[in-house]
C-alpha cells in the first residue's frame, strides 16, 4: 500500500474544507490559544502557586483558559495538549 496516494486522495477529497478552516484559523485580528503545555510544564505553573501537578489541576487549569469571557472575541482557535482530548467538564 502506497500511503502517498492515500493521503494525497484525503487531501483532494477535503481540500475545500481544509481551506476553509486554515482561513477561519488566522483571522485577522485573532490570535491561537497556545495550551499544548505538556504535564510537566503546567506542572511547574501549578506547583509555583503551591498546587499538586495531577490530572485534576491540570484540568481545572485549562478549564480555566477555555471558560474565559468572551474569549472568541480574541482567538480563533486552540492548539491542545493530547491529554486535554480525554477530558471533559
């Protein structure tokens, strides 16, 4: 199996939505919430402010960011941590 063809025939298959969502993505005017952290280095925020580094706080801390008012006002979109996917609230 040619694994080349098979993406080049995704990439054909949902260039438009591909360029539509890059274009949402770099919107003038908004930025990318960065919170792709990974445990250890959230770790180190949480425990500058005597917090434990567990998966609860790092949710919380996240949680956080994302719950922030009127946020879409600013961003555009979210670069996530692979341990944010499994989370929910």
């Amino acid at each position: 199996i040619n694994s080349g063809s098979s993406l080049k025939m995704s990439l054909e298959k949902y260039s438009d939505e591909l360029k539509e969502t890059a274009a949402k993505m770099v919107r003038p005017g908004f930025g990318l919430l960065a919170c792709d952290e990974s445990t250890g280095t959230v770790g180190l925020r949480l425990e500058s402010i005597g917090l434990e580094n567990v998966e609860e706080n790092r949710q919380i801390w996240r949680q956080l960011l994302f719950t922030t008012p009127e946020l879409g006002n600013y961003i555009s979109g979210a670069i996530l941590f692979e341990e944010t996917l499994y989370q929910s609230s």
